[in-house]
C-alpha cells in the first residue's frame, strides 16, 4: 500500500461530499491569514512591537493547525493531538498577551510565565482538553486513547496503517475548523486592541469576518459533532473528549 493511500482518499472526499466543510475549514484559514496580512500593513511604528509579537504567536498558531491538517488527512489525527495542544497555547497566549499587563514586554525578553500558568491568568476554558492532550497525546502512553487504533479488536490483528474513513476525516475537520476559526477571532480581537486607532475601520472589519466565518461553521460543527457515538475513541482518531463549540467560542 502506498504511504499516501489514506491522503488520496482523503483529497476525494473533499472534492466530493466533503467539499462544504473544506471551505469552511479554507475560510478559516483565510481569515487567520488576513489577520497577520493586516498586521503586517497596518501598525504604525509606535505599536509594532505589538503587532510582530501577535502576528509571530497567530502565525505560529497558524502553522499548528495546518499540520494538525495534513496529519488528519493521511489518518494520523490521533498523532496530531500533539501538536493540537500548542495550538490552544497559542490561542490562549493571544489573549494573554491582550490581558496581562507587561505580556508583550514579557514575550520581548523571553520572560512569559509557562503555558499552564497563562492559562489559569486568563481563566482558559481550555484546560480539561490541554489535560487531555497532555496525557493521550503529547507523551507517549500505552492507554486505549493513545494505542486504541493501532488495533482491530474485531479481527485481534494490527492496524500499522490508518486506513481513510470518511467520518473520521469529517469529525476531524470540524473540530480542527473550530479551533483554527477561533485561532482568527482572537487575531483579529489582538489587532483591533493593537490598532484601533491606526486602522479602525480595517479593525472592525477583519474581526466582523472572523466572528461571520465561526457563526457560519456553527451549525455545520453541531451537527457533523452530534454524529459521535457514546465511545468516540472507536471514531475519532483524534481521540477528544465531546467537544463543546458554544463553549469554545466563548473562550
């Protein structure tokens, strides 16, 4: 079997009954995108130490989710739970960034407190997932969250190759959708904080697309989600628990 049989099928499905979810997850990327294109063109000189710090953390993010993307394409979501956990980090540090006083001067100096103590400085919703991450994914464990679909229990043989299953790849899509949407949000909410009285029209704008694109995906989300079963490890290669897109968007 060719390494890339799983990323074939996986680019079929977007062509084909997928295709409405990869624009979704497209625009979301797009919209991350404009965020650092805005921040390149529109702080002036007094704040840009603000804007290279927020648009290197949305670029950073940026990159996560995209590898988050490519793992899920060729099956490996599971794996990609490791990068998935500094992509919240870097969400999170946006609005540590926007919050704490001195963060920016922080981040200059190569002082900015651990990503666990950011969190809880800024109240993150994200800490049961970071945990979750953290024990199943980012480390390497011997649990049915981290090994579970390595194995056909029905058959008692080994799965060395994660073979393309279409609702796997569509529940991966929306949670990473999710995450890569908010990623934007909070660029935007950064460059507005840096740059509204440089660019205020420029401002509300980007953020009114940022939070337009999360309001369009909310409906694809909850019901591609409602699709799980009471055992979402048996689907989801990425191995989260439910995830919850109302809260996530209030993060």
């Amino acid at each position: 079997m060719s390494l890339w049989t799983c990323r074939d099928q996986s680019y079929s499905a977007l062509a084909g009954s997928l295709q409405p979810l990869a624009s979704l997850l497209g625009a979301a990327f797009a919209r991350v995108d404009e965020a650092v294109e805005y921040f390149e063109k529109f702080l002036s000189a007094d704040v840009a130490p603000t804007g290279r710090v927020c648009a290197a953390v949305t670029m950073k993010g940026r990159n996560l989710a995209l590898g988050c993307y490519s793992l899920a394409l060729d099956g490996l979501a599971q794996e990609s739970g490791a990068i998935l956990r500094p992509l919240l980090e870097s969400i999170e540090l946006l609005e540590y960034l926007r919050d704490i006083p001195g963060a920016v001067d922080q981040a200059l100096t190569g002082t900015l407190p651990r990503a666990g103590k950011r969190a809880r400085l800024i109240g993150s919703r994200f800490q049961e997932l970071r945990d979750h991450l953290s024990n199943n994914a980012s480390h390497l464990e011997f649990g049915p969250e981290s090994m579970g679909h390595l194995l056909d229990l029905s058959a008692g043989t080994f799965r060395p190759v994660q073979r393309f299953r279409q609702e796997v790849l569509e529940q991966n899509m929306a949670t990473l959708f999710t995450f890569t949407g908010i990623l934007g949000r909070e660029a935007a909410i950064c460059f507005r904080w840096s740059a509204a009285e440089t660019a205020p029209a420029s401002a509300d704008s980007l953020l009114n697309k940022a939070l337009r694109c999360l309001e369009t995906g909310e409906p694809v989300v909850k019901r591609i989600t409602a699709k799980r079963t009471a055992q979402p490890a048996r689907l989801l290669s990425i191995s989260l628990p439910q995830p919850n897109f109302q809260c996530a968007l209030d993060c």
